[in-house]
C-alpha cells in the first residue's frame, strides 16, 4: 500500500482517481505499449508517485527527454527525488499547460497518460485531449488506461469515442487482472506523415 498516494486521494479524490498507484504489471504493459526505447520525446500526464514513470526508465535511450506534467505537488516532489537524471523532467503543472513549459512548439513521439479520464467531466476531457493530441507527431502513439468496467460509464465511452475521433488506429489490450482495481490499456496511432507524390 502506498500511504502518502493514498493520503492524497483522500485530500484530492477528484483529481487522484484512485485508491492506488498502478501496479507493475499494468505500468510496463503502458511503457511497453507505448514503444518507448524508439522514442525521442515523451510526455506523461498524471506520473503521480511514478510507476508508469518507472516503466519507462527501464527501456529510455540516453538521449531521450521524458517530461511530466503532474498537478499534485506532493506528487511532483517525490518524482524529482525518484528520479534526478537530467532527461527526466517532471513539472506541477495541468496537463494542457504546454505553453508555460515549454513554448508554442514542442511535440512527442509517445504520450502516456494516468489521467483518471472517466471521472473528469466532459468538458475536461475535451479541453485536455485537444490539447495534447495536437502535440503528438504523426504516427505517434498516445497510451492511457482505463478501469475494467468503469470504461462502460457515460464518461467512460464519452472518453473512447473522443478519442477514437482524433486517431488513426485505437486499440486495446487485455485487462490486467492482478491491478487494483484491474485496468486494460487504449493505444491509439496518429496518422502517419503523407508522402510526398511525384
Ligand atoms: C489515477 S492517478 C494515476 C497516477 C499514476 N500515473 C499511476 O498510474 O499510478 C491520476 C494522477 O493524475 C494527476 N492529475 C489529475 N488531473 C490532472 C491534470 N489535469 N493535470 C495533471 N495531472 C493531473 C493526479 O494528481 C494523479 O497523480
């Protein structure tokens, strides 16, 4: 059990989402998902205490930059001192704050979100994914979970549709049952670049 994750879902249920961090298994079936050792530029939004973040660690190239957009404070602390390498940068910040971070031009080859879709109303979740979709490069992968089950409330399939509407290709994994509670994974493509024709 993770008290001080705990602890903060008390405080920020609404924000937090859940009880728990992520288990092990369902963070590396995210990394892994996200192909992360091809990628040069990633953004996680919502790391919280890190365990998706920790997945990552174990296949970054050395010269791949991971940024990490967190709102929590307390959660962005614990991030710095988990992982102090200069590639990994984790900013309490909301995840559409790109302007703030980094300036009007910076995009990603992978994005990985902990973002608690289902409990954010819809007009957040419009607002975020429109956000960040259009910072993912084309033929980048976008990667989130969702709760098994959960995934079939109103803001549940609100969510897949949104998301389905502005990608290529959505997939989706088995569910991991050994999560608490147990959780499957979205990987959706964007478009890949047009060729030039001659
Ligand atoms: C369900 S928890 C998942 C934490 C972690 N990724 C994991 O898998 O264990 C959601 C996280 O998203 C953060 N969060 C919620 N809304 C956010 C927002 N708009 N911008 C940035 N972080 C947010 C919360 O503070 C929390 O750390």
């Amino acid at each position: 059990m993770s008290w001080s994750f705990f602890r903060e879902f008390i405080f920020n249920w609404k924000s937090v989402g859940a009880v728990a961090p992520s288990s092990p298994m369902l963070a590396s079936l995210i990394a892994d998902s996200a192909n992360i050792s091809a990628a040069r530029q990633i953004l996680e939004l919502g790391p919280g205490t890190g365990p998706i973040t920790n997945a990552i660690s174990k296949s970054l190239s050395s010269n791949t930059h991971y940024l990490g957009l967190e709102m929590n404070e307390s959660f962005v602390k614990q991030l710095r001192e988990k992982f102090p390498v200069m590639q990994f940068e984790a900013v309490a910040a909301q995840s559409f704050d790109f302007d703030t971070v980094l300036g009007p031009d910076g995009s990603f080859d992978a994005i990985v979100s902990g973002l608690p879709w289902t409990a954010f109303p819809e007009s957040l979740q419009i607002a975020i994914l429109d956000h960040v979709m259009a910072r993912l490069k084309p033929g980048g992968l976008f990667v989130t979970f969702a709760y098994t089950g959960f995934h079939q409330l109103p803001s549940g399939r609100h969510f897949r549709k949104l998301l389905s509407s502005r990608v290529a290709e959505l997939k989706t994994t088995h569910t991991v049952w050994g999560n608490f509670p147990p959780a499957f994974v979205y990987i959706a493509k964007m478009k890949e670049a047009a060729t030039a024709s001659h």
